[in-house]
C-alpha cells in the first residue's frame, strides 16, 4: 500500500507468470517496506499509464491479512495500488488505528489518512462480544481525528439503543474532538420526560465550547452554552449561561455561572466571578443542587489585585442582591472600590511594627424593590485611614503583643429623616487598641513505645486572652450601614480561654515520622463592660441578651473542638452555652473521611432561642446533612447526599448516582428527590458513556454531572 515501494519480496507455496503479471498460491506472503499481506492467492500486474509512469495493480483473496504500521485489517478481497494510497477491501474486520475496531462491507482507502467505509460496524470495545458499538449505511475515517457516519444505530450487547442521522466519533489522541455529545434521558414528576445532548466545538487545546439543549415535556425548552479555556497557569475561564423557555409564556429565565482568572503585568491579577439569575422564583424551583437552590443572593464582582513595593493594592467592582421575598430584594454595590495595605513591617532597628490600610468605596447604598415600585440607589462615598502598631513580646513560654489602631472614616453623606443617605457628610474617627496574651503554656510527653498509633506523645495548655478598648463613636446611629465596617461600636472588652492540643509522632505519607496534630480544642468566653457592644461582635453565633431583653455582659461559651484521627479524616464538634440564661444556645457536629475507596461527609446542626419561660425555647434550627462517594469493586461507583430537617420531620432533598465503568463504556442511573419551598418533585436520569464520547448531564446541576465521560468530547 505504501507509495513508491520499489523492492518486493514474496514467499508461497507456487508462482506462475511472466513480466508484468505475476501470480502467487498457496500461503502468500508478501513484504514492500512496511507493507506485509498474507494471502490464499496474490496476483499484481504491471501497466504503463499514459503520463508516462508504470502502475503496479496488487490483488489479494481468500483469507486476506494487510498489515501496515498501526493498521491490522483482515478480509475477503484486497485490491489496492502499490503506488499509490489507494485501496479497496471487501468483507473487512480489523482497525486501522489501535482503539478503533471495525467491521465493514467494504473499505476504501481514498488518501493516506482516509477511508471510505460501506455497512460498517464500529466499537472500541476489545472483547468478542462488545459491550457497545454501531453501526453505519456509510462513514469516512480519518486517522486520528474522527469518524463520520450516517444512519447511525448504537447497541448495547447488539440490542438497538439510539438512532441518529449523522454521528461524529472522535480519534484524536488528546481525546477532544468536536462533535454531537451522547444525550441524556430522565423523567421529573413535575417538569416531564426529558432529554437532552449538547454539540461540542474544540476550538483548539485549550480552547473549547458546548451548545446544550434539553426539553422537558411538561414544561418547555432549555438552552445552555459553556465557553472554557486555559491560558499559561493559572489563567482560565469558564462562561456557563442557561436559558429557559416555558411553553405558553414569552418571558425568558436565566441563571449565568461566569468565572475567569487572569495573570496581569506587574505581579497582578484579575478574577470575575458573575452569579446570576433572572428570579428566585427559577432558582428555587430549577437548580438541582439544594446549597444553589436555598441561596439567595445574586453576585457579579470584577476584582484586580497584585503588590507594588511592598503593598498590597485591590481594585473591586462588585454588585450584590438579596432577596428578601420573590421579587423584592436589596442591592449593595462597590463601584468601584480601592484599597492599599501596607504590610506590617519593622520600624528601622527597632521591634516595633507598623503596618497600614487605605480603602476608598464609592458605595450604592441598599436599595430595595417593593411590587413594581423601584427605589433609587443611593450612591456616596467613605473614605478610610487605619495605620496599625504593635510591638511583639515574647518568651519559650508566653507571647504578649500590644497593639494601637487609630481610625478615620469619612462619609459623603450621612442618614436624614427618612432613612436615607441624605444627608450632610459625616466623619467618624475613634481609637483601638488592644493587648493579645498567650500562655504561659505548659506541655508534657508521654512516651508509649509499640503503640498502635504512635510512638511518642505531647499534651499542650494553655490561657490565651485579649483585651479591646475603642473610643466611643459619636452619630452612630446617622452612619450610614453598608457592611461590618460601618456597626463598629465604642467598646471595652476581654476575650480570654484556654487551648489544648495534643500532638503526635507518627509516620507520614513517606513513612517518615513527623508531628501530627491529633486534636486541637479551644473554649473561649467574652466580657463587655460596655454591653451594648455585644450585639455586634462578629465572633459570636448570635448577640447576647440576658434575662428580661437586658444586654449582657458576657458573651456565651464558646467550646470549639477539631479531632484529626488521620490526615484524611476530621471531626468538628462546636457548642455555645449561654451563661445568662445557663441554656444551650447551638451546638453543631461535622465530620469526613477520605481514602482511595471512600469520601464520605456528615453534619448535624442546631440551634435554639433562650428564654425564661421554657414555653419560648423554641427550637429554631434542627438539620442533618450527609453524603459521599464510594469506590466499590467490579468498577462500580456509588455516591449521594441527604438533607434532613428534623424541626420538620421530612426529607429536603436526595440525590444518588450508581455508575458503572468498564473497558470502554459506563452506565449511568441518577435519582434526585426534593421537597422544599413549595417544590415536591421526583427525577431520574440515565445516560451512557462511551469511550471517546462524552455525556452531558443537567446544566442547573451539581457540577460534576458536566463531564462525566471517559475522556471524549469532554
């Protein structure tokens, strides 16, 4: 087949002939180059063409076997060229690429890298019976990049699964292709039967697009579009954008997931992240992943950041809504702002360190739609200067840094009659100053030589403790409020604790022992001698009020507990008491395991209001939370998640997903449960991966349904 073989050798049992026409019986086998065909019978004959060259025409039958390069074939007939790419075989099985078997008709060999294929039969599957395959009236092959073919029918085990007019399967090696992606199929008890598929373009290595569509039979259509690309680390994008259409309707929903990374000149860089949809209403109802589903907040935000001699500098445009109801919802908004931290370094020879922050916002204040009515946004200005001092003390066994903060905020605008940022500016300018404390600790080893778990021992105790004092802030209460910056109260308070950690030798991921931190337990309380400042410390679940609606002077107990048994596997477990009331304010446990055959997450979680009378202990939050995936043998993959409110006795959502991958194919069976927010609905879905064709999953889905193929279009 190779063009241009001058030198053939030939081994039979007889030959027969003269010049320009020689024939071969027996067994055949021939050799030119890389070109080897055994054969019952072989016959070339010679002719001279009229431009002048000499045409060497090879035929091979019975039991034919052509052998060249990477390319196996086996058939009843062989007709082909010697001097050319051409060739022709007749009732052919083989492949012409490793990973690519077919069954043809007929085979015709049209360039070097390209046949022409008739009644072919198509798999990557290796064994006697494929799992998988299909076949085609007609297809072209082109060496390491795709087949196409028309009047396609997959089967699975030889039983017709799917009928397509035309179908691309890929070849390259990189296993990226362009071309129709394996649909999808499910069923929802409220929205209908569906399907889905999606065309994938590969623009280029790190270049790519997906074009989705799905319907759904009782309620409309969807349309989804990705664009991705990589740059030089770690830039990269990812542009995910879904529209929706309900039947009977002329209104479009929407939900937009954009998020891209980019290196800048200069030591910076730019992230965009936009999370947005057209309701709350689609959100809730739409998304099938329950943490997307709840939220309720939408996002776009543009943020420049990088270093300049020694500082820090942020440029940040961002929008965000709230909702606080279907339609009605708040919107703050940075547009732009600018902050510049300088990090905390030594003054000359000295050991005092100084460190400051500059921020500059130009800030959309809350705004707020009632039904149709739109308030308009009230933009002005704060302006901000907080340098910071601190001089570090510290021994083998106690660390004590004090601390001094002076602070100057001006606003463009401060808060009128109506509650709105209105008007005169306003400054607020105030002191901080603090002094943090840690130990004297105090340790001690215990040596247990042959233990199961480790070798050697140390238990560490100690008190830790901070004091604050800030300046009293004049007007509070005509601030205008945009975030935590703006609730910052005069206060005098102490923080104090005690930590524990116990730490063990044992071996690590190199079988070289090394300190691992086996639990870490930390139990801290505050007191405010202002108690007004209680309702705004950020480290708290709640604010603290004692009995009769009275502020209080301390805050709950806070117990904070972090077990690391190994290095895949953790347990929280936190707890606040309130002292006022001696009641249990919340309480909370999460835990995951992670190893090669398992990962596995669980977290339950409460909280109830104190009070007086037991009557008002009213338990306000009551969850359970769980899943995980599981790597089980014979290639199956099992995982899931639950969520359960036990305040209201009933499931909130499921989701499992059994997978089975072998050789060259898997099958996936997904069922999805949800029952809040007025939403009841029963899915599930199937689909199958084939080798070098990926699948496409639900666009409003958990992220890893988008890819779950084995490597082909996605």
């Amino acid at each position: 087949m190779p063009g241009g073989a001058d030198e053939i050798r030939v081994r039979a049992d007889s030959n027969e002939g003269e010049k320009g026409h020689y024939r071969w019986r027996g067994f055949v086998d021939l050799q030119a180059g890389e070109l080897r065909i055994q054969s019952d019978v072989l016959e070339i004959v010679e002719s001279d063409q009229p431009d002048g060259t000499r045409q060497r025409r090879l035929t091979a039958e019975g039991n034919v076997v052509l052998m060249r390069a990477e390319e196996r074939l086996a058939g009843r007939r062989l007709v082909m060229d010697l001097d050319s790419p051409w060739a022709v075989m007749d009732d052919a099985v083989g492949y012409v690429q490793p990973g690519v078997y077919v069954e043809a008709r007929r085979i015709e060999r049209v360039e070097t890298a390209t046949y022409k294929i008739e009644g072919a039969k198509f798999t990557s599957c290796a064994q006697p019976n494929p799992r998988w395959g299909f076949t085609a009236s007609s297809a072209t092959l082109t060496i390491d990049k795709k087949i196409s073919a028309s009047n396609v029918f997959f089967k699975v085990k030889s039983v017709p699964a799917l009928y397509l007019p035309y179908f691309a399967y890929p070849l390259q090696e990189d296993k990226r292709s362009s071309g129709l992606l394996f649909p999808h199929f499910g069923y929802s008890s409220l929205r209908g039967f569906n399907v889905g598929t999606g065309l994938f373009w590969a623009m280029g290595r790190s270049f790519d697009q997906t074009l989705y569509t799905d319907r759904y039979s009782k309620v409309g259509y969807g349309f989804g579009h990705e664009l991705r690309y990589m740059r030089d680390q770690p830039s990269r994008g990812s542009f995910k954008t879904y529209v929706f259409k309900v039947d009977g309707t002329d209104e479009l929903d929407y939900d937009i997931d954009w998020n891209a990374l980019q290196v800048l000149p200069g030591r910076f860089r730019l992230t965009a992240n936009v999370r947005q949809y057209s309701n709350l209403l689609f959100q809730q109802q739409f998304q099938d992943d329950l943490n997307r589903a709840t939220t309720r907040t939408r996002t776009s935000r543009v943020n420049v950041q990088g270093s300049v001699k020694g500082s820090q500098v942020q440029l940040l445009a961002e929008s965000i809504d709230t909702f606080f109801g279907d339609e009605n919802y708040y919107v703050n908004r940075r547009l732009p702002s600018l902050r510049i931290t300088r990090s905390p370094s030594r003054i000359g020879n000295s050991r005092a360190v100084l460190g400051v922050e500059l921020r500059a916002d130009s800030l959309g204040r809350t705004a707020y739609r009632l039904d149709e009515e739109v308030v308009p946004i009230e933009y002005y200005g704060r302006f901000d200067i907080a340098p910071d001092l601190s001089r570090p003390f510290s021994t083998s066994f106690l660390q004590v840094t004090p601390r001094i903060r002076p602070r100057y905020t001006y606003y463009t605008a401060s808060l009128g009659e109506d509650s709105l940022a209105t008007g005169p500016g306003i400054s607020r300018p105030f002191l901080e100053s603090s002094v943090e404390a840690r130990g004297p600790s105090f340790s001690r080893v215990f040596n247990t030589p042959g233990n199961f778990y480790a070798d050697k021992f140390k238990h560490v105790i100690g008190p830790e403790a901070t004091w604050m004092y800030r300046t009293a802030v004049d007007d509070f209460l005509t601030i205008p409020k945009f975030d935590g910056q703006d609730q910052l109260l005069g206060t005098n308070q102490i923080t104090f604790g005690i930590v524990q950690k116990l730490l063990a030798k044992r071996p690590g991921p190199t079988g070289k022992p090394i300190t691992h931190e086996l639990l870490l337990w930390r139990i801290v309380q505050s007191y405010y001698a202002k108690i007004a400042a209680s309702e705004f410390d950020p480290n708290y679940s709640t604010s603290y009020f004692g009995p009769g609606g009275v502020p209080s002077h301390y805050s709950p107990i806070q117990s904070r507990l972090l077990l690391r048994p190994t290095l895949g596997s953790q347990l929280n477990w936190d707890v606040e008491w309130d002292t006022g009331f001696d009641q249990l304010r919340s309480m909370s446990v999460g835990g995951r395991l992670r190893d090669p055959r398992a990962d596995l997450y669980g977290s339950w979680s409460r909280a109830k209001r104190v009070a007086v009378d037991p009557e008002n202990r009213l338990v306000t939050r009551n969850t359970l939370r769980g899943g995980g995936t599981l790597r089980l043998p014979a290639d199956f993959t099992l995982d899931g998640n639950v969520d359960y409110d036990i305040l209201l006795q009933q499931v909130l959502s499921t989701r499992l997903r059994v997978r089975w991958g072998i050789q060259c194919c898997a099958f996936m069976a997904e069922r999805l449960t949800f029952n809040y927010n007025n939403r009841d609905e029963r899915q599930f879905r199937f689909s199958i991966e084939l080798a070098n064709i990926g699948s496409v999953g639900n666009f409003l889905g958990v992220e890893e349904q988008l890819a779950l193929g084995l490597g082909g279009y996605r």
